[in-house]
C-alpha cells in the first residue's frame, strides 16, 4: 500500500474484501430464495453501492430519509428506511415518493394518523414488530395493536401494507454461535406466527436483518427478505462474535505513529473517538479493547498482532497497549492500521476512504 499520501487517520477499504463479501451474502440470499435487501447504512457510498448493483441487487434499505434521498441520486430506486417514521420529515418524504418506490415504518397509531393525514403518494409500509431486542417496534405478543394497524392501513388508498419488519439487535450481545443460532430461531419462530395469524389479509411479507444471523445461518426458509449491513465491512466485534474472521474484515483506520513510551510499553496514535468511535469490547482480563493492531503490506494488511491493541482513546489520542519488542520496531512518522470495534459508526464518522484496489 502506498502510504505517502496519507497524513493523517485515513480509513482504507480493501475492495477485493468487500466484494467478497457482498458476493457471498448474496450467494446465500439466492440459495434460499429469499429476498437481499441489503443495509446501506454501513458504507454510505454510491461507489461500494455500485458494486451490488454488479451482481443483480436492486432493492436497498437505509437507516435515515438524508440517506434515502443521497441514493436515490445514485440510481436506486427501490427503498426501505428502517427507522420508525419521523412525521417531521413528511414533506421530505412525499418529495422522494414521486422520484423512487418508498417503504416506511411504523410501530404506533399516532404516527400511522399523522402519516394518513399527510402523504400524497403511494408509500410502502411495514409494521416494526419488536421479537426480543426491546428497542423499538410492537412486541409480536401484541395481536390487538397489530390488527388495529393494519387495518388502519388498509384503510388508507395511499398505503400498502408490505408486512412484518424486524432487526433481532440482540444478537449483538451473545457470546456463542450457538446463542446467535437460537435468537434466529426465535426471531423467526414470532414472526412466522404472525404472518400465519394474518394470512387473511393477503400476501404478507417478513423481513429480517441482522449481520450475526445472516452470516452464521444457513437455513431462512419461512423467510422473505434479509436485511444485513455490516456484512459489507466486518469489523472486530464480528469477529468476536463468530460472523467473520479477521481475513473478512474488509476496513482499516491507517494511523500516524506520533510517540513512543518505552517506561510503559505505550505507542500513542494520531487516531481517536473522533475516528473510530468509542466502541469497545470487553476482554476476559476486564481491560478494554477498542481496536485490533495490524500493520500494512503493498497489498493490504496483515492479520493483527498478537497481544497488541489499541487500549484506550480519547478525542483525538489513541493509545497501543505494546511490547518493547513492537515499540523498538515502530517509527515515528510511521503508519499504524486499526481494525474498528464497530466499523459502521468508523464509516460514519470518517466519511470517506481510500479504496485499495
């Protein structure tokens, strides 16, 4: 990798990386005759996004109406927002219903009245049903206020009511494959009861989405769509928590080495929350880890180093738990990589990269 140009943190994305895995997850969506719907969120790039459309994606989802309009710039025209609706931003929204096929969310009937008040275009709509993750959407026990929804939908010529809608978050909190395996059991179990419950009502959708399922199960039968994002990149709690390996991780945070202190076994890093976000996991020995160590070759990177991490940050300041053997190696002015705890909110907060190609 050319490391000339770079001054300051830098985000670099592996292409070849991520294009494998967008290849394999769309792989696994056609072999179960499900629906890829993949989350925008992750990446935000009209670039990486033109890589999906290379192998047949068509139908995209995202996490805020900003994010929509930006992609539907970009030639995509077929949108979910997985964000409960914000009734404030209706005009926006009314404005992009006339440009791309739009689905929203809703979870309440107050903000199904205001939506029927004011859209003036044909929008999709799904209810936000809540299987165990107790973030938002409707608890799938709760028959009464899911009919009463959908009924008020129906009741509404602008509104089409797609189906189920969920994001099983909780599977970021698990320790085990096993555990990932069984929220996704679960996860479907609620909604395919539901879809049964309200089969009358017509052809009824279910939608799933989270990156730990989609990458660790390999059967979605009763299943219509998917929706995973971090899939694009991968980043260290993935690998943490069984999705991916440390080869699949397809972004690095290339930082400046700015001081080293060989009384502490300590490299401070120009590359802070402000870069990488203040993620972290926890290790067995209680310390913190907010960012595997990996150094660059000419193509990519390398796997991490063992037993040296990135063990605390503040704005701006990174600090590299190292051994003195790793601290004699580095040089000041040299380019350090981070692999990200949460490579989503690193993404969002860098705003940009550079591609390795």
């Amino acid at each position: 990798m050319k490391q000339n140009k770079i001054i300051r943190p830098s985000l670099i994305l592996d292409k070849q990386k991520c294009i494998v895995n967008i290849s394999r997850m769309k792989t696994k969506a056609d072999k179960n005759k499900v629906k890829f719907r993949p989350h925008f969120k992750t990446h935000q790039s009209a670039i990486v996004g033109s890589w999906f459309k290379e192998i047949g994606v068509s139908s995209i989802t995202v996490s805020s109406v900003e994010m929509a309009k930006y992609f539907a710039c970009n030639g995509w025209n077929d949108i979910t927002i997985a964000f409960p609706l914000n009734v404030l931003e209706m005009d926006e929204i009314n404005k992009l219903s006339t440009k791309v096929s739009l689905n929203v969310l809703i979870d309440n009937i107050e903000t199904l009245s205001v939506l029927k008040q004011k859209v003036e275009n044909r929008l999709g709509v799904y209810i936000k049903i809540d299987t165990g993750y107790g973030r938002a959407g409707i608890k799938s026990e709760d028959i009464e206020e899911i009919e009463c929804l959908i009924n008020e939908i129906k009741n509404c010529n602008s509104l089409l009511f797609h189906g189920f809608l969920t994001h099983a978050g909780h599977t970021y909190h698990t320790n085990s494959k096993n555990e990932i395996k069984n929220i996704f059991f679960e996860t479907k179990t609620k909604m395919t009861a539901l879809k049964k419950y309200f089969s009358k009502n017509g052809d009824i959708e279910i939608s799933v989405g989270d990156t730990p399922s989609c990458s660790i199960v390999d059967d979605f039968s009763g299943i219509d769509e998917i929706r995973p994002g971090n899939f694009v990149f991968y980043d260290v709690m993935q690998k943490y928590l069984g999705s991916c390996g440390y080869e699949d991780i397809a972004v690095a945070l290339a930082c400046p080495v700015v001081a080293k202190y060989k009384s502490r076994n300590e490299v401070l890093i120009y590359g802070g929350g402000v870069h990488l976000s203040k993620e972290f996991i926890l290790m067995p020995d209680g310390n913190k880890l907010f960012g595997e160590i990996v150094k660059f070759d000419k193509n990519s990177w390398k796997k991490p180093i063992e037993n040296i991490y990135l063990s605390s940050l503040s704005q701006e300041h990174g600090i590299i738990k190292a051994n003195p053997e790793f601290i004699e190696a580095i040089k000041i002015g040299d380019l350090i990589g981070v692999l990200p705890v949460h490579s989503c909110l690193t993404a969002n907060l860098m705003k940009d990269f550079y591609i390795l190609k």
